[in-house]
C-alpha cells in the first residue's frame, strides 16, 4: 500500500478510537463501539484487499493474523481492542513504509539527480539539448552547479568536482584537462566544457539508475524465509489460540493470543534492514543491485580477484626510464610524449600522462608518419623522432648501436626512442598494482574472508612477478573466461565466492559466483551488467565498508528477527495462560514491532572500520 494510503487509514483508526473513548469516558458506554467500528472497518477492508493481491501473487503472509484477530475481537466483543489492532497495524505498515522512505533516501537522491537537457556547443553558438540528443565528441557546457550528464573527458584546464552524491566524498576533487568526468559529478568549481565520450544511456548515470531501480525491486533470503515461516508460524498461532480457547473455555483468550501475534517483527524488521543497508552502501559508493546480493555479502568464504584492471591498475605505466649516450630522462620523455601525442596507443597515452605529471612542456608534433602496431617517427622541435617497438626504432637508427641492451624483465613492456638516428634510450612500461593493495588484502582478512585466490589470463611468470610478496593463497594463470567459470565452481565447494573482475572476459566468472563485484560503473560494460555489486569508483578499496555493512546489517536483521519473536512468543504464552487482556497483548506486541523497527533502522549508521582511499 502506498505511504499516502497508510497514513489516511492510521488517521482513520485514530479517529475511530479517540471517537470510541471520547464516548465512553461520556458516559455513553452503548455508543462506545460504534465508534471503535468506524476505525476499525476501513483498516480491515484495505487488509483484506491487500490478503486478496497477495493470495494471488501466490504469497501467504501474516497479515491474515492481523485481519484474523480484528474480526474475532469484533466478533465476541472487544470491539476496542479490534479498534488498537486497527491503530498499531496501520501505525506499523505506515512506519514501516516511512522507515524503508527514509532508507532509501541516498538512493531516490542518485535518481533525482539526472539532469534532462544538455548545454551543448555548436557552430560557435550554444544550444540546450536533450540528453538523448547527445553524442561521443560532442563539447558541453557545465555550469556551476550543474550536475555532469554524461561520461567524458574534461576540456578545459581545470574543474572542480563535487562527487559525493556518487562515492560519498566529502571534498571536492580536482581534475585536469584530459582526465575522465562519471556522469553525475556537480560542478562545485567554475563552468567548464566536458567532451563526451559516451551516449547518455551507455553513462555511468544511465547504469546506475538501472542497479538502483532493481535493487528496489530485490527481496533477501532472510525476507523470502520470513514467507515461508509464515504458514508455519499463522498454524502455530492458530493451534496455540484454539487451545486457549478449548482449555479455558474463553473464546476471550484466543482472542488475545491472535492479537499478540499481530504482525510479526519477522516480516517488518528484515526488508527495513536491507533497505537501509542498500542505502548506506551506496553512500560510500558501493551500489548493490538488491538484498539478495547484500545478504550474500556478508556470509563470503572465498574472495576470488581478476589481475589485470583489478589488482592492477590496468594501464600501463612507466617504471624505469633508461637513458642512453648522456640524454637527461626528463629530455627523452619529452621527445617520446610530444610525439606520442599523436597517437591514441594506451600505451603513448600513458607516456603522455607521465610527461604531463612532471610538468614538461609538450609541442605540436609534425610530419608525423604512424605504422599501427609498430610505432610512430616524426619531428618533435626540429628533432627527428621515432619511438615504438625496439624493432622497429632499431631499422631507423643511422647510427648501430654499440652492444644490444639487457632483455625487458618479466612482465614489462620495453618502448624505444631514437632522436635524430641515434638510441637515445627506453622507457620501461608494466602494469603495475594499485596502491594499498597489501593493505586491502589485510584488510578483508580482518573481515574474516579466509581464502583469497588470483585469477587471470594472463602468463604465469606475469602473474607470480605481480604478486609476490602478496598474501594469497592460490594463483591461477593463463585462465580463459571458460576455466575461470570453471575455478569459481571449484571454489564454492568451500563455501560462497566473491569474485571481482573489470572486464568483458570476466562477465561469465561474475555470473557464476555467489557475489560478482565490476569495479567501475561503466553502463555498457558486461561485468557491471553481470554482476551484483558495482563500485561506483575504480577503487578496490571500496569493498572493504561494502562488506562491513554487508555483515552490520546481518547482524542488526538478526537480533531483531531473536528478539521479536522471542517476546512475541513469550506474550502468546502469557495471552493463552489469561494473563493478557486482548487490548493489552495488542499494545505490547506493537510495542515490540516499533522497537525491531527502530533497531533496523541502525544500519542507516553503520560506520566502517575502515574508510575508503581517497580517489
């Protein structure tokens, strides 16, 4: 039932029940349970209708207890516990209904944030667009305040960018000219022009609204074994209720044995705690695709990590910058990153990057002369440049070299630079892992993950030079995405698998885990569409308070589940053996619901341990 609805009905049993006591403590005692029926049929006819929709959805809950007790307290004449049945179980369906609200507040502020027209550049004027309008290459404007509407790179020199509603950032970030800007980034700087790089519908925004949407639409295990327990529990009460009856020969006690099990904490406590861990999930960036998946978080044995884009960094970077025949290292980077400016290679890109870090100035290339997947010559301030292969700068020497250089280590890449037909030198490239990863490992450790496991296509010399010194506990090389699939069954015969990967070979590994984590929203990518958890940033370390809220909200769901039914039961017990008048087994139960669900509510401030690196 809609919010609206359950707050006209509480409104209406209120009235209902202030009319009933207003008439009694009048003197009109007769009158008295007119008024108690004016709150209570409303409540119970929208009961029913919602018992009818359930029934048909081939879902049996304990509403029918609440409905139940409200029609035998009208029957044998407690029509005013009927009319505080009516108040506590409109109360409690409207307060759940505002708790999960209020859960899902961060999430419905990710969805109000998606901004519906564009400010676009187009032939020296500017123009307002829709977002569907707006195409890779296309320049847009962003204004102070405005909120990023699609993946692209910045344009102009600098911005400042708020992305907490994305990561839960507090600060603003800083991004020069080049680097990457997610959709739904606010301007938190001056206005600055975003090349798109993707369609609004293949953004990070566009991919998030999707997990968000059916995250909302996800029930847990715990809630799908509360339906269950529900027939079993609906049989217990009613057999504890007859018996009340048959013992005592008072139709009054089963009435308030049905009226203490009217509802139960089971059923509202569970889906308010996922809610609210959904919520705080995706406040620290972490946006998990329902309650199933979250519910599995917190229950993980085996962590299984991709290599390449995950553990590392997945781009390459230089490591080692050999110069040769007296040529300063920053010189031969600034002859290698001009003229690989004119190449959009990863690797010349992650050249240009690396100048760019050290503030080197960069001209304009000319005469540039490109051979895909050889290298690149040109001229680079009067100088003629190649760099590429070794082969290939090697057949553009003028000048042969004195003695053939040392063999790349394993797991680099060697690019070579010739100036002006002489080796000036070579730049050394590997990808290499992410900053703190030894640090995370510990990390999820200490969250008691027992097992963790490397899995990657790439060669085992690779994958062992990568990894050493790490704490695994198996490394796997050379896996197609086949026999990753094949890896992560294996493993599950230990208990639930993670897995974490980035890439479209990962897609199939993802599916078949418990939990799949892709690091990086991307809306088109595979491994965000195959798995279960997205990490709005490409931060590993993002994971670490997502598993802590994971195992925060099982605990939280799990003593409210204890507690609630233990004083339930307890109160039944009491109701049968007539030591509870139906008004009063109705006031302690819903006693008892409000308290499971304010305990619930707690996972909206579950606070990590462990803070996520700094983007």
């Amino acid at each position: 039932m809609r919010y609206g609805v359950n707050f006209a009905l509480l409104s209406i049993a209120l009235a209902g029940l202030g009319l009933g006591l207003g008439l009694r403590f009048a003197g009109q005692d007769s009158a008295a349970p007119v008024g108690y029926w004016v709150g209570v049929l409303p409540v119970l006819a929208a009961l029913m209708v919602e018992i009818a929709r359930s029934i048909r959805r081939g879902e049996v809950g304990l509403d029918i207890v609440a409905a139940l007790s409200m029609t035998a307290a009208l029957a044998f004449g407690e029509a005013l516990a009927a009319a505080v049945v009516a108040v506590m179980y409109s109360g409690g369906t409207f307060l759940e209904a505002f708790a999960e609200g209020r859960a899902r507040r961060e999430m419905r502020a990710l969805l109000s944030r998606v901004p519906r027209t564009a400010t676009r550049h187009r032939n020296g004027a500017l123009e307002e667009v829709p977002l569907d309008d707006i195409a890779p290459g296309d320049r847009l404007l962003i204004r102070r305040g405005d909120v990023a509407p699609v993946d692209g790179t910045l344009g102009s020199d600098t911005a400042l960018l708020d992305q907490s509603a994305l990561t839960g950032e507090s600060m603003p970030v800083r991004r020069d000219r080049g680097d990457e800007v997610m959709s739904g980034a606010t301007n938190a700087g001056e206005m600055f022009d975003l090349c798109a790089s993707r369609p609004a519908r293949e953004s990070t925004y566009a991919g998030i609204v999707r997990l968000v949407e059916d995250a909302q639409r996800s029930k847990a295990p715990m809630s799908r074994l509360a339906d269950r327990f529900s027939l079993l529990f609906l049989a217990a009460t009613l057999f504890l209720a007859g018996l009340a009856w048959w013992g005592a020969g008072d139709p009054i006690r089963a009435v308030a044995v049905l009226v203490v099990a009217t509802p139960c904490p089971l059923i509202l406590a569970v889906p308010v705690t996922w809610a609210a861990g959904l919520s705080r999930a995706a406040h620290f960036g972490v946006l998990i695709k329902g309650a199933r998946p979250l519910e599995s978080l917190a229950g993980i044995a085996t962590l299984v990590l991709d290599k390449t884009g995950t553990l590392t960094g997945g781009t390459p970077r230089i490591v080692t910058i050999e110069s040769f025949g007296g040529m300063a290292e920053d010189d031969l980077l600034h002859h290698a990153a001009a003229l690989d400016q004119a190449s959009k290679h990863p690797v010349a890109q992650a050249i240009v990057a690396a100048a760019q870090e050290r503030g080197l100035p960069l001209p304009a290339p000319e005469d540039v002369v490109d051979s895909p997947g050889e290298g690149v010559s040109g001229t680079v301030a009067g100088r003629s440049v190649s760099i590429g292969g070794t082969a290939y700068v090697t057949r553009r020497l003028t000048q042969a070299l004195d003695s053939p250089p040392a063999p790349p280590a394993v797991g680099t890449a060697v690019v070579a630079v010739a100036v002006d037909g002489r080796l000036a030198g070579r730049l050394v490239m590997a990808d290499t892992l992410r900053s703190g990863t030894a640090q995370f490992l510990a990390n999820i450790r200490r969250l008691g993950i027992p097992r963790i496991v490397l899995a990657t296509g790439d060669r085992r010399e690779v994958a062992r030079e990568i990894t050493e010194g790490l704490a695994l506990d198996a490394v796997h090389a050379e896996l197609t995405p086949d026999r990753k699939v094949l890896l992560i069954l294996t493993e599950r015969t230990r208990g639930p698998v993670m897995m974490v990967g980035d890439g479209v070979n990962d897609a199939p590994a993802l599916a078949a885990a418990d939990v799949g984590v892709a690091m990086g929203a991307r809306g088109a990518a595979a491994s965000a569409e195959a798995a279960d958890v997205v990490l709005l940033v490409d931060d590993l370390h993002r994971l670490v308070p997502g598993l802590e809220i994971a195992r925060g909200c099982r605990r939280i769901a799990l003593q409210s589940v204890a507690a609630g039914l233990g004083l339930s039961v307890a109160g039944m017990i009491a109701a049968a053996l007539g030591y509870l008048t139906p008004v009063q087994g109705a006031l302690l139960q819903e006693a008892i619901d409000v308290a499971v669900i304010l305990n619930a509510l707690r996972a909206l401030w579950i606070t990590p341990r462990t803070a996520p690196a700094p983007s």
